[in-house]
C-alpha cells in the first residue's frame, strides 16, 4: 500500500437493510476514493461491507480487507481487493484493523460493529490511541448509541471529556472534517490527522 492515509471503516455485513443505508455505504467507499485515501475494513464481500469496498476500489483506493478464517466463508471474503488478510481469530483481526488505520469511521451494523466500536472508543479512553473514532448517523441509525454515552456521563459511568471520543457526523460528507480536527478526550489523546 502507499503511505496514503487510511480509514478503516466497521460496518453490517448484512445485504437485508434499507436502500438508504446502502447508499451511504456506496456514497462513503466512493468519497474514500475520490480523496485520495486508503480503506481498511472486515474483508467481507456482502452488505454494506462490499458496497463500500467495492466504491472505494473503483474510485481509486487500495483495498484491505481483513478476516478471520472461520468468517471468510460466512462474509464472503473479498477476492477482488488489493489484499486479503485472513487471520486465526477475531482478535487478531481487530488488532491488525488497527495497525493498518489512521482513523475509524462506523456506518450502520449490528453487534459486531458495536463490539469493533466499543474496543476502539475504549482504547482512545485509556489513552491506547490516538485515532479519531467518527460514526455516520444514517437516517439517525447511531441515535441510541449516542445517547446511551450521554447516559453513562450523566450516571457517572464516563466522564464528561471521553463523551468527546466518539464523534458524531450526520452524512458521509460530514465525516472528513472531523478527520482533520484534533480529537478531544482525557487530555492524552492527539490526532495524527492535523
């Protein structure tokens, strides 16, 4: 890969979900492309995972997916990318999803992206990373997520300055900006991207 930066992107890997979803998927992987940026993402061929593989491949952009062995068949490894990563287990795929990316960005998914956002917001909150961590609010898809943060800060649970952590962009277009701008945490957190 070059030393373009990249963006590794979870996301549903689901092909059952609204148009407008998959439009966002499309529409993101596309812009990947078009800015002259790098995709790293969970190497799988269907949903919004594929979509937004495949765009961001047409518009310019090496691809590298990422998947655990006992997943390539259930997702569909992608054999079209620039590099197909296939690791032992979840972990090592998460682990290597972080080494290749600059930054994250969450487009609509279920329980898997919930468990590859939460380990990254996490990180950034123990001061482990220095990555933005941005999701998309499709059709206010993250409503319930960002208001469960705002929950756990109101209960005490979180503190106040890691509510920050998580940035919220209400289209793809929205989310560059946010890549550039310095991520507010704790105080150890610094983005890489100014």
């Amino acid at each position: 890969m070059s030393e373009k930066k990249s963006i590794c992107v979870f996301c549903g890997s689901s092909g059952k979900v609204d148009e407008t979803y998959r439009t966002a998927a499309t529409r993101f992987g596309t812009l990947i492309g078009e800015r002259g940026y790098n995709l790293v993402y969970g190497g799988g061929r269907v949903g919004l995972m594929g979509l937004t593989a495949d765009a961001a491949l047409a518009a310019g952009a090496d691809v590298v997916g990422v998947i655990p062995k006992f997943l390539e068949d259930y997702e569909v490894g992608h054999q079209g990318l620039n590099e197909l990563i296939i690791t032992d287990n979840m972990h090592d795929r998460k682990r290597l999803m972080y080494e290749k990316s600059d930054a994250f960005v969450i487009l609509p998914g279920g329980l898997g992206t919930m468990d590859e956002t939460f380990e990254v917001v996490t990180w950034t909150q123990l001061g482990l990373s220095r990555k933005p961590v941005v999701v998309v609010n499709v059709n206010g898809f993250w409503d319930p997520l960002v208001a469960l943060f705002d929950h756990m800060v109101a209960t005490g649970f979180a503190r106040p300055e890691n509510r920050t952590i998580l940035q919220v962009a209400e289209s793809v277009e929205d989310v560059f900006p946010l890549l550039t701008g310095v991520a507010v945490t704790h105080g150890k957190v610094e983005s890489k991207w100014v």
